[in-house]
C-alpha cells in the first residue's frame, strides 16, 4: 500500500479502469453474484440483442430489476476517493465498464462509460436516445413516442462499443504511468485488454480486488480487499 502511494504521489497521468466490484459495497449485485432470482441466466444470455429480438420484455425485465435497485443505492468511499483523486491528478482518467451512473454520481467528472448507460434508452426505430430514470413504464417493453420499440442504451455482448469512447480509453490508457484497475473480473473484452495496453506502454499497474483474477499475475501490485475500503485508505 505504502509503494502505490508513493507511486500516486508522483504520477502525473493517472488512467482507471472499473467494474462492477467498485460498485458492491453500494448493495449493487455484481454480475457473478448476482440476485438469485438471475442466477439461471448468464449476463451473456440476457445482454445481447439477439435476447432482445426474441424476448424484449424478459430483457427489459431484468434491466428494470436491476433499476428499481439502482435507484435505491448511493456511491460508497471507493467511488468518492476516485472523484477526489481526479482533482489531484494533473491528468486523471476513470474509464467504466458499469452502467449505473455512480462515479458520476460520487462527483468524477472525466468518465468514460465504454458500456453505456443503464439510465439511457435508445428507439430501435427512430434512433432517439435519452435519460429515461423511470422504474416502471406503462407497457413493457416500453415504447418511444415514434411507436417504435426502446431498449437500454447500454453496450451489449457482440456489440461495438462507442468508438471515440473507445478510442479515448486507448489513449488514456497508452499515456499514463500510473493504471488502476479496481473490481473487474477482467474477463470482458475490449475493456480488458486496456490493461496490457497500458503495460505495454511502460505504465505501473495495481489491481485493487477482493479476488485474484487473471490479471492479478501480470501487474506490479496487488492489494486484496474491498475497493470502499482501500481506496480511501490509498488517498488519505
Ligand atoms: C465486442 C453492459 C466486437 C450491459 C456489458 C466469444 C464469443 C462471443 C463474444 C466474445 C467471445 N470472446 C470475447 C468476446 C467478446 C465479448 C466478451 O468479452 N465476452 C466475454 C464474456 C468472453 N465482448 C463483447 O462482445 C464486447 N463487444 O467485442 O464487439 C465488435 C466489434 C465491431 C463490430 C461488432 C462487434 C461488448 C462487451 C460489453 C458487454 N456489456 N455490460 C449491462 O451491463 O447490462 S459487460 C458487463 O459484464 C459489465 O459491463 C461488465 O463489463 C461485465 C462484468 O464484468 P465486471 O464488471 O468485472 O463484473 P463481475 O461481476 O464479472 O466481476 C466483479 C469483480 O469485482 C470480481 O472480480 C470480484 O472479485 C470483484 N469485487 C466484488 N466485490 C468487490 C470487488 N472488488 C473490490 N471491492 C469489492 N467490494
Ligand atoms: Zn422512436
């Protein structure tokens, strides 16, 4: 803990990348453990348009459980300190893969989400996109003024993700000398590779997790524990 500290201390770019764990300790069920009434389905078999094509209210159902529980959460420590270390950091950049809107919410400013929003919808007809923040709506799957259908504005499996996001993740990414990744499993792709890009680039790596993943090897430190506690410790 006391080297990544010293390393925070002199970095001057700082990239990170997280994933659902930084958001556990809000009470938001992670991908792996999440709500029972879920665990026969694999986030692949429900995040992919072609769940969607053959079974929109099934998805949308999943998606307005996941927030109804959304909307009863807050940030916790872990997503405050990475909002204050972003104004200590001369260059500070948090790339998400989640899609619950709470790093914004905790005050980080420079986020890029790779996966979308789980607040945003999108019509599959005429392409408009919004913040839709309702829990329920009049008809599932809910319907746009043009008639067409909505779905969450989100990045599923087997889908591109929003490329200038993307190509800016690269960036940061390939520039910083200092990389975080905190509570991924890092089994995801593109969003995984950003770590070896970011090794490959001369950056120090530290993965903040309550687990080893298949990172956890390669990278220069590992701190074992939960994202709302480290972090804050780490910046204090
Ligand atoms: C793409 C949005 C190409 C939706 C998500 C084989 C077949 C088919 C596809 C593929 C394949 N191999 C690779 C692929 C590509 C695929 C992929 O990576 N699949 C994986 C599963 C093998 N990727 C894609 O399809 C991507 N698109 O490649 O497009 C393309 C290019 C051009 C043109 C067309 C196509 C799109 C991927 C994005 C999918 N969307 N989410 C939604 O959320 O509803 S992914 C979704 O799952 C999340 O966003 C997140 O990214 C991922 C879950 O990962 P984590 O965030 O890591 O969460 P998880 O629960 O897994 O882990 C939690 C971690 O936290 C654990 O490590 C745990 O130990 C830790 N933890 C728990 N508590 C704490 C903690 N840590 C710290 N503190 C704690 N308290
Ligand atoms: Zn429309």
């Amino acid at each position: 803990m006391h080297a990544v500290r010293q390393w925070l201390d002199q970095a001057r770019s700082v990239a990170v990348l997280t994933g659902a764990g930084v958001s556990a300790e809000s009470g938001v069920p992670t991908f792996r453990d999440a709500n029972g009434l879920w665990k026969q389905y694999r986030v692949q078999d429900l995040a992919t348009p072609s769940a969607f094509a053959r079974d929109p209210k099934l998805v949308w159902d999943w998606y307005n459980w996941r927030r109804s529980v959304l909307a009863e959460v807050k940030p916790n420590p872990g997503h405050y300190a990475l909002a204050d270390l972003e104004k200590r950091i001369p260059k500070f950049t948090l790339i998400t893969q989640n899609v619950d809107g709470l790093h914004e919410l905790a005050g980080s400013r420079n986020v890029l989400r790779l996966h979308g929003s789980i607040w945003e919808v999108r019509c599959l007809a005429c392409g408009h996109q919004a913040v839709d923040l309702r829990i329920s709506f009049p008809e599932i799957p809910p319907k746009c003024h043009c008639g067409g259908l909505l779905r969450p504005a989100v990045v599923w499996f087997g889908e591109p993700l929003p490329s200038d996001i993307w190509k800016a993740a690269e960036t940061a990414a390939r520039s910083s000398d200092l990389f975080l990744v905190i509570g991924t499993s890092a089994v995801v792709y593109p969003a995984a590779g950003l770590v070896q890009l970011a090794k490959s680039s001369g950056a120090r790596v530290v993965e903040i997790n309550v687990a080893q993943t298949p990172l956890t090897g390669d990278i220069d430190q590992f701190l074992q524990g939960p994202s709302g506690e480290l972090l804050p410790q780490l910046i204090a």
